[in-house]
C-alpha cells in the first residue's frame, strides 16, 4: 500500500453498527510512501495509522 499526502484513507466499519471513517493523509512516515501514515480525520482527530485489509487509499486531488 502506498499513498503521498493529500490522499484520503477510507477505513470501513468491521462490525454491526461501526461506522466507516475517512480522513486525509497529512503525513506519510513509511520509506517510498508505505505506512505508516499520520491521519486526520473530520471530527479534527489526527492518529497514526497502520492500514489493514479493511482500508482504501483514495489519490487526493491534483496540485495537494
């Protein structure tokens, strides 16, 4: 998995009732764009991640 900053990291809920979270990739610590990847979410929230198999990168927008 790889991302650059500006991309969008969708986390889908893995359970009954979990909600699925997006947020914007506004670090990435890894070599070569890996994780691990600093991540803000919409509440303000900003947590380092490890995506796993319940997680999509999205490519941000041109010019982030």
């Amino acid at each position: 998995m790889n991302a650059t900053v500006g991309d969008r990291l969708h986390i889908k809920g893995r359970g009954a009732g979990l909600a699925n979270q997006t947020g914007e990739i506004i670090e990435v610590r890894g070599p070569d764009g890996e994780p691990p990847y600093l991540v803000r979410f919409a509440d303000g929230h900003e947590t380092l991640v490890y995506p796993g198999p319940d997680c999509v990168i999205e490519p941000g927008s041109p010019g982030n």
